[in-house]
C-alpha cells in the first residue's frame, strides 16, 4: 500500500515536472501580425484580409 502510494505520487509529481506552466513571450506585440516566423507576409489560408 505504501509503496503504490510513493509510486503514485512520484509519477504525479514528475508530471508536474515535465510539463511545467505555459509560458508567453516576453515582449508580445502585434507588430509583426499577419507574418511568419521568417517575417515574410502570409499566403493563402492565413493572410489577413485587408
């Protein structure tokens, strides 16, 4: 009983490890909105409608 409880409580806290909390970037502004990550204006499906 003792040892399945460790077990549990082990695998529960590298859960909380592991996946830690969601983080967002540090300086989020909407300059470069409606670009990929290279910068470059979107095409197709995801280009802004102006």
């Amino acid at each position: 009983m003792k040892l399945s409880a460790f077990l549990v409580v082990t695998f529960l806290a590298l859960t909380l490890v592991a996946c830690g909390k969601p983080t967002a970037p540090e300086s989020a502004s909407s300059d470069n909105y409606g670009t990929t990550h290279e910068g470059k204006p979107a095409e197709g499906r995801n280009e802004l409608e102006e």
